[in-house]
C-alpha cells in the first residue's frame, strides 16, 4: 500500500483566511465536522467549535472530557472545554474568544444551511440566537460556502490518503469475496469487511447508515434504495448480496460498493448484472474535466432508459467525499443547483448507480473517482462487474 503524506496545515489555515478577506468576514466560527476535521487534523464527534481569527492563533472548543486527546491529536494546541452546565456554555466561550480577538463588532462568519447527513454540525439554532444576542454589534454571515470551495479541491497530500483509504476498502472486498457463503447474516458479511480493513489500517467504518451496509435478497432491491444497514437477515442460494463498505484512514474515506450472486444467476439476474455494468461504466466515462454535471447524469440515466429500467435506477448518480464530514458536496445530479456545476482537476466524487429491480434484485456502485487535468482514475480497484458466488 502505498505511504500518505503529512497535511500541511498551515497552508491549508493560509488559505482559508485569504478567501476570509475576499468574503470580507473577521473570523469564522466552524461547527460541522468537516470544518472541524478540515482546519484542526483531529476527529472531533462532539458539539464543538473552532473559531478560526484573520490573525491569531485558531481556538478549539470542545467538550471537556475530551480537550487532552484533541489537543493531543491536532496541531492546534489551544483547546478549551465546555459543558452543558451553568456557566460552562460554549457560546459564550466562542464569543469571550471573538471579543478577545478584537472582532465583538466585526463580520462573523457562522455555518448554516443543510445537509442530508443527519450529523452534519450546522450551527444550531439555539446557538445562532445566543451568539447574536452575545455580540449584538457584529454581523453574521455563512461561512458554508468558504469551507465548501477549498475542501472540494484536494490536496496532493489528501488524493494520497483518499487513495490509500481507497486500498482499504479494496481489502475488505477480497475478504468477503473469499468468506461469503449461504448461510452468514448480513452482520456477519460485515464482521469480516470490518475485521479485515481495520487489520489493513481503517480507523473508522464513518457512515451513519449502519458502519458497513450490507444487504442480501429482496433488501437489495428497495425501490430507489441506497441505505441498507446489516440485518440479522441470512443468506440464501440465488440472492444478489450487496456490501458497501466505508473505511477511514487519517481522517480521509474510503467508500466502495460491489455486489455478489449467490450461484448462477437467473436470466432476469443477468439482464439487471448487464445493464448495471454499462451505466457504470458509463457514467465513469462521463466524469471528464470540464463535463457539467448534469450532462453526466443524463447520459447514465439514457443508459439506464435504453436496457428498460429508467424508472429502476436512482437519478442521483453520486455524491462528494473527502476527509471527515465530507461525504455529500457536491451531487450528480441534472437539478439545480448541481446541474450547470463543473467537473475540475482535482475534485474527487464518488461515481454511485443504485439500481433496483423488486423482485429480481438490486446492484449498487459507489467508488471515487479522482477528476485529473486530463481524464480520471478510480481510486479503488475492485471490479465494476459482479462477482458469482459458487454454492
């Protein structure tokens, strides 16, 4: 496997205050995970805050029972505690910290907005109205969008983790390859995926639909279905298996799905095992410098028409990723405000078809896919094509 390259933080904190003054704002009060991640190199799960001043030392606040570690783990060595107690609040620990900075009456840039990741760390509203009666003479304006543009383009540093939580992901594959068999539960299909890329180095299975997604059978085949945490559910002779498997590694994901049958297929199995294999392919294909983005789903969805299952396949087609937290940002998707985006050297999405035929089965594909100055490569190296499991 190959070896990562430190972050270079302070760059990274360089530039994040030049698009500060661009925007015009003083000093940006990070809550979601991503930022945290983002700016400070360290996993933060708690409500937390880093207040990042256009000139100054940053300042993490986080929950008090886990300031040591943080501190430990990122390059930020001020970090202070809060609790959900009198006197210990954490809005008025951040707005102490912008007074001190000088910035009680400057631009503040806060984070809000919405994500489909129910955890995502958008500034609560609760907050949001204590900080502003806090600092009643500043101005509050989103930051989302700052943190948003510089996490969208990856380092050279991160495609090397990205890459490398890419191999993970492909281990935990061979080793479900290797062990599936009729009889296991989903949740044993997804001990060994686990088993296997923790072994390899994964910190953390990140998703919050259930660690490893593993589904067997009719769960495969939802109607538009792309959320199958494992069950108790064993499998059977002739089920499509479907494991999606989530990796970590320093902060940056992993995120690959690949799909098994339990035996021969049947014929509608292989109609379904065809179609999905040329949409895949296709919509990897598509995902050129400079293709928009809504082009791309159309032309996988034209794919999708053209074998019948236009009406069986989700009309997303995939989704960002990167380091902790960053897993939506930005969507294939031909709807506003995706459609008219760009595809750019450097951005990493994750190519993804969930495709889904009750009755018969479903198949999914998520792998990231690195957009280069000319052409891509997806990371992970699995397969696209289903792999047949002889019983």
């Amino acid at each position: 496997m190959s070896s990562p390259v430190s972050i270079n933080f302070e760059a990274r904190l360089r530039r994040i205050r030049g698009k500060m003054e661009e925007e015009g704002i003083d000093v940006i009060v990070g809550t979601r995970l991503r930022t945290l991640g983002y700016v400070t190199g360290a996993f933060i799960p708690w409500r937390s805050a880093v207040v990042i001043p256009l000139e100054g030392e940053p300042e993490i606040f986080t929950i008090l029972l886990d300031v040591e570690r943080v501190k430990d783990d990122s390059w930020i060595k001020n970090v202070k505690g809060w609790g959900p107690a009198e006197g210990m609040y954490l809005e008025p620990l951040i707005a102490e910290a912008i007074r001190n900075f000088g910035y009680e009456k400057g631009r503040i840039g806060v984070e809000y907005g919405q994500e489909w990741i129910l955890a995502s760390g958008h500034i609560l509203a609760s907050e949001y109205d204590n900080l502003k009666k806090l600092l009643p003479d500043a101005e509050f304006k989103n930051a989302t969008p700052i943190i948003d543009h510089l996490t969208l383009y990856k380092e050279p540093e991160e495609i090397k983790l990205l890459r490398r939580a890419s191999e993970i992901t492909d281990v935990g594959q061979q080793a479900v390859k290797e062990a599936l068999e009729v009889g296991m539960t989903e949740t044993e299909v997804a001990g060994v995926a686990e088993y296997a890329m923790r072994k390899a180095g994964s910190d953390w299975a990140w998703t919050l639909t259930g660690g490893q997604e593993i589904a067997s059978g009719y769960r495969t085949a939802y109607a538009w279905g792309g959320c199958t945490p494992a069950t108790d559910k064993i499998i059977q002779p002739g089920d499509n298996v479907l494991v999606d498997l989530h990796a970590m590694y320093r902060l940056y994901y992993g995120d690959l799905s690949h799909n098994y049958i339990m035996g021969r297929p049947s014929k509608e199995q292989k109609k379904l095992s065809d179609a999905f294999v040329e949409i895949s392919y296709a919509l990897i294909d598509e995902m050129q410098p400079g293709a928009k983005i809504g082009d791309v789903a159309k032309k996988a969805m034209k794919v999708a028409e053209k074998h019948g299952y236009g009406n069986n396949v989700l009309f997303g087609f995939g989704h960002g990723i990167g380091g902790v937290g960053n897993e939506s940002y930005p969507l294939i998707l031909d709807m506003p405000p995706w459609g008219d985006m760009e595809l750019e050297a450097n951005m990493v999405e994750v190519a993804a078809v969930v495709l889904n035929k009750p009755g018969v089965g479903g198949m999914r594909l998520e792998a990231p896919v690195w957009i280069k100055e000319n052409g891509n490569e997806v990371l992970p190296k699995t397969p696209i094509e289903p792999d047949i499991i002889e019983i």
